[in-house]
C-alpha cells in the first residue's frame, strides 16, 4: 500500500507539472506578442517633435507587465514597427519587508536611496564604461524622474536580467535602473552610438 500510495502521489506531481508547464507556455506566447499600445507611441512621437528630440527610434518600458516578459521596446518611427524587445528588470526598493520585496510588482519613486524606479520620459544621455559594463546616463525630464543623475538612474547591463522572457518567473531587480540582460545591452549600445537625444519613455 505504502508504494502504491507513493506513486500515485508522484503521478500526480508529474501530472500537475506538466499543466502547469503547459498553461505558462500558453501564456508566455501572449506575453510575447505584446507590443507597446498605439497610444504610448503616438504619445511618444509627440513628445519627441515637440522637444526636439531624435526622430528615428525611442525606447519604451511598460512597467505594468510583469518583469519575466517583453516589456522594454526598440520603437523604429520611421518604419512604424519594433526593432528589438526584451525583458527588463525594475527596482527592488530599499527597506521593503521580505515578503512584499518578492512581489513582482513594480513601484515608483523619485526619491534618492528608494531603490525603486521612476516613470516618465528620459533623455539618454552619455555613453559610458561603468561597474556593470557600458552604460547610459539618463535625464530625468519630468517632475517624476528629474532626480535620476542624483539617485544615478541609468541603462546598464546586468546578470540576473534574462535575455528571454521566463515569465512566470519574474526578472532580477536593480535599485532602479533601467537593467537589462548584458547581451541585450549590447544591442541596445550598437544602435544608441549612432544616435543623439534618443527618448526612452517608462510607463506603467
């Protein structure tokens, strides 16, 4: 009896696994198809007219989905599609009780040593060989992120950021960095060399 009840127990193990397995790759394809809305690139074409920023390509980051998915864009303007996406990993927060800390949910601040990360639009800034690798200042261009260069917001590369999504599995988190996986990053970096004034748009 004993053996019997055993394996029954681990067929159901199997079995649970394997729907699970299922139901996530299921969801993780609709994860995958997900582009930045119609309003967010209008949005974000207006504001690069408007301020006279580069009109070729802009980054953009939905902070809403979850961190183990696509959520950071290469937006092309001129070609009206994306050029790349990737997961992207958002701040961790500083002083949050271990069982909020886990959630992956981000919050947002402009708050110096908060740890979390801000919304609104940036400029990238300047190229530059940091602890973690080539990085990118980034400009704060709004009331919610004008604090970024004193709290040291930037665009880096980063180990525990996938390069794929994993979701449901969630993402590493920064201290409010805009991190991705080190071989996105250096896509990311052949395509900003070129370019000035790129506007790199958070939002959730």
């Amino acid at each position: 009896m004993p053996f019997i009840t055993q394996m029954k127990k681990t067929i159901g193990i199997i079995m649970l696994t394997a729907l699970l397995i299922i139901l996530s790759h299921i969801f993780l394809r609709g994860k995958k198809a997900t582009d930045p809305s119609q309003a967010q690139i209008d949005a974000a074409w207006n504001y690069v007219v408007e301020h006279d920023m580069n009109r070729e390509i802009c980054l953009l980051v939905d902070y809403s989905l979850p961190s183990g998915c696509n959520r950071l864009w290469v937006w092309d303007f001129t070609k009206q599609h994306k050029l790349f996406e990737c997961p992207v990993a958002h701040g961790k927060g500083r002083g949050l009780a271990p069982q909020g800390s886990r959630k992956d949910t981000a919050r947002f601040s402009n708050e110096e040593e908060s740890w979390l990360s801000s919304l609104g639009h940036s400029r990238i800034a300047e190229r530059y060989q940091g602890q973690y690798g080539i990085s990118y200042r980034l400009d704060g261009l709004d009331a919610s992120n004008n604090n970024n260069r004193k709290r040291n917001i930037v665009l880096h590369g980063y180990k525990s950021v996938p390069q794929k999504p994993i979701f449901p599995l969630p993402s590493g988190r920064s201290k409010g960095c805009v991190m991705v996986a080190q071989k996105n990053m250096a896509f990311l970096d052949s395509i900003l060399q070129t370019r000035k004034d790129v506007l790199l748009l958070c939002y959730a």
